[in-house]
C-alpha cells in the first residue's frame, strides 16, 4: 500500500462565538485523570458517495463536511477550545480548564490514499497499519491540548470509498460525548439533523456542587507525575497486530446462557458474558503459569450511578477504571460463569458512594492514569461501549461499512469494544502479540465456534 498524501490543512472554527458565561470549563477529577493518556481516536469507514448522492450535497464532499462541522461547532463549542495550564502563585499548584474565548478552533486535514481500497482495508486478517495514517496527533498526551487542538479531524479519500477519523482530547470528552458529538455532526451534515432542535450538550460541573470544590488545585508533586509520563513515552513497545472478531447476537445469547447457568443466576449481561469469554481465551493462549496474576482493567460509565443520574448530554468525562484480578489457574479452572460474575461484581460496586469517595480522595492524592502501567504483567483492558450509536452515522450517502480505532493508548492487551454492523452483534478490536492472536485462533476450546470471524476462512500464515 502507498503512503498518504495530504492536500489541505484547515482550521475550522464555529459560525457563533459561544456565550461569556461558559467560556471557561472547569476540569473534574474524572477529566483531570486522564492528562497523561493519549486521545480518543475512533473514525468511520464508508463507501465513497456516488455522483447523484454527490450532487445533493452542497459543494464538494470535503467542503460540506467542513460546513457541517463548523455548524457542529456552534453545539459543541468547548471542542473549539484551548486547554489551559494555570499557575496559582499562592499555594504553588496548578488548575487545568478549556478556555472557550478567542477560539483556536479545530484542525481538518484532507488526504488522499492513492491505490488504496475498501477491500485492502476490510478483508485481511489483522487491521493493516496504513489505518493508523488515517489519524491525526498519534501518540499525543492529553496534557499537550494547552498548545495543540482539542479536536483534529482527518477525511481520507480512498480509490472507492471514505474514511471519516476523529482524534478527541479525552480530559475534555468520554466515548459518551464523543459519540454524541459525531452523532450530532452526520445528522446536521446529512440535513436529518437541525441544530436548533438538538438537545444541547450539558456544560458545566454544577452536579459536583456540595461534593468537591472547583477547581481543583494539583499541588507540585503529583505534577511531575504528568511530566514523568511525558518523558516515558516507551519506544520499546513489542510488536502487536491488532484483529477485529465478531460476535454474532445468536452467538452472544449462547455465551450469556452458559454464563448463567453455571452461576445459577440471571444476572450477567451479554458484554459482561463477552468479556468473561475473551479475557479466558487471552489468558489460555498467553500459556502462563497457573499462579500467575492475572487482571482485567474495565472502564465503567458512571452516568447512570449518579444521584440523581448524570444527563447523557453531559460533556465530559464520567468514567472510573474498576479491575478484576485472580490468577491464571483459578480463571480457567473455573470457567466462563465465574469469570463473567468476577467482572459483574465488580461493576455493581462501582456506585453513586463509591463515586463520592473516589473524587474526595482523587484531590487529596491526584492519580493519573498511564499506558505504561498496563504495560507490564498479564493485564487486559476494554473501553469503548456497544452502546454507542456508531452504524447510524450516515453524511448524506449512506452508514458507514465499519468503525476502527487509532494507535491511541494501545498496548498488548487492550481490547476495543463496538456494536457490530448487526442489531444485537458486538465487534471486538483486539490488541495483541502476534503469538497470542495464532494461539487464539487456535484455541482448543470452542472459540472459532463461537465467534463469526468473516476472516476465519483464512488460514493463519503468520
């Protein structure tokens, strides 16, 4: 496959300037945690717009997209924005807010990846590497939004079809807004959306009032932490290939089933049933010892566990990392159901006390999350949500053909959940070694039979 070419480079600012009452966002402890992570990055694949669909539009394809997103921008302001790094001279500790006034606006690259197809992307075993080029800021810190954009968008063209990238700073925006946002832009772009009909994003952290006091002071000690991490920025990260399996409804009940009834219960939910399965089939084909540790790290949406309930609308983060860990012989020896009530109780106890706990210790004791701690030891991680309304993203020609993912925050044994294409399936983007993917492939436990892999026809060659 050839390299990308890049034609433009555009900064895309909203047609209004927004209010003088929400021009500065303070960060909570749910956004401030994920300083030292990379960015959200998530992009949509379509076919490329036929010449009547084309025509509909208003002016070229790149040029309605940019349309509409500054439109988008009239809705989601703050994603304009610049972060900023505050000074307090009189405590010596540092605030971190988005900045909504004199707008930087959000960057919007045009490119081209000449020779390259819909099939070239789609049909091979493990996701080709071009699609990493498909993103903007790689491997940039959220910390680094005080000088770069909140929001990069990148529109590469292919020889038949289209690839829509979003990279987001994840201290401003969760996968909930994210996807509200991209929903919100397709809908304005393809005309089925007017923006004054929207239900508004919620902006602002006047739910935490009576819980912490904003905003929050980092003292000098934990800011190191943020430039330790930038300065650890591992160049010997080992070989990974990423693969996308896909989980049929049918096959998901089956899983669902088993898990219950070994657990004589009616509690463990279809994604709880997934992950039980997958962490088993990582675990079995990394071959490790039967007392060695083993941890599942969850990413948890905490909206609902609020009280009272934290708005969908709202934009930013509500998210807490919740983990599960035993060893390796206790999770296969007891298999899925137990695996799967391990991880379903450990996202029960993630509640609205839990959450009060969690944001009073946070700023006595500022922690930031880090790659680098996932890096080392037999750990997985998901994030991502099959919830996410990711196949009904239509620009005005058509849903798109599937969802990948960027380099962002990726290491051996990260595990990116999607709705799959199908009501009621799941698509799972796995990271991992390419000895762990074959070992899975070959897994003597039924995991071929209870996957739909539209690849699994293919023999592994590698």
């Amino acid at each position: 496959m050839t390299n990308i070419r890049f034609l433009s480079t555009t900064t895309v600012r909203p047609t209004e300037s927004p209010s003088e009452s929400t021009l500065r966002i303070e960060l909570t402890p749910w956004d401030l945690q994920l300083l030292a992570v990379d960015h959200i990055q998530k992009g949509l694949l379509f076919l490329k717009p036929t010449p009547s669909q084309e025509n509909k539009l208003k002016g070229s394809v790149i040029d309605h997209l940019k349309t509409s997103l500054s439109r988008t921008l009239d809705i989601f302001y703050p994603l304009a924005g610049r972060l900023v790094k505050a000074e307090n001279d009189d405590d010596k500790t540092t605030s971190f807010f988005v900045d909504c006034n004199n707008l930087g606006g959000a960057e919007f690259v045009h490119a081209v990846a000449n020779g390259v197809t819909v099939a070239d992307i789609l049909e091979p075993l493990y996701v080709p590497d071009i699609v990493n080029s498909f993103f903007l800021m790689n491997r940039v810190l959220n910390c680094e939004g005080v000088s770069k954009p909140l929001l990069a968008v990148q529109v590469t063209e292919l020889v038949d079809g289209i690839f829509i990238s979003c990279t987001l700073n994840h201290s401003v925006v969760d996968g909930t807004s994210f996807w509200r946002f991209f929903n919100t832009w397709s809908g304005i772009s393809t005309g089925s959306s007017d923006p004054t009909s929207q239900s508004p994003p919620i902006i602002g952290s006047g739910f935490l009032d009576g819980i912490i006091n904003l905003p929050i002071r980092i003292p000098f000690q934990f800011q190191r932490n943020i430039e330790i991490h930038e300065e650890e920025r591992s160049n010997t990260c080992p070989p990974l290939k990423q693969r996308v399996f896909h989980f049929s409804k049918e096959k998901i009940q089956q899983l669902k089933a088993k898990a219950n009834a070994e657990m004589s219960t009616n509690k463990i939910s279809s994604l709880q049933a997934v992950l039980a399965h997958l962490w088993r089939s990582v675990v079995r084909s990394r071959r490790l010892n039967a007392d060695e540790e083993v941890s599942y790290r969850l990413l948890v949406g905490m909206r609902k566990r609020l009280q009272p309930p934290l708005p969908e609308e709202y934009l930013g983060n509500a998210i807490l990392a919740g983990n599960v860990t035993t060893t390796a012989g206790d999770l296969l020896e007891h298999g899925l159901g137990w695996a799967a009530w391990q991880i379903n109780e450990m996202i029960a106890s993630q509640n609205a006390k839990e959450i009060k706990k969690y944001m009073a210790d946070w700023i006595k004791t500022p922690k930031f999350l880090t790659v680098s701690d996932l890096l080392i030891g037999n750990k997985l991680a998901t994030g991502s949500s099959p919830r996410f309304n990711v196949y009904g993203n239509d620009f005005g020609w058509g849903r798109p053909l599937a969802v990948r993912s960027g380099v962002g925050n990726k290491f051996d044994g990260k595990l990116t959940v999607f709705p799959g294409p199908e009501e009621g399936s799941i698509d799972f983007e796995a990271c991992l070694s390419p000895e762990t993917l074959l070992a899975m492939a070959n897994d003597a436990e039924p995991f071929r039979l209870l996957v739909s892999d539209k690849a699994s026809n293919k023999r592994e060659k590698e």
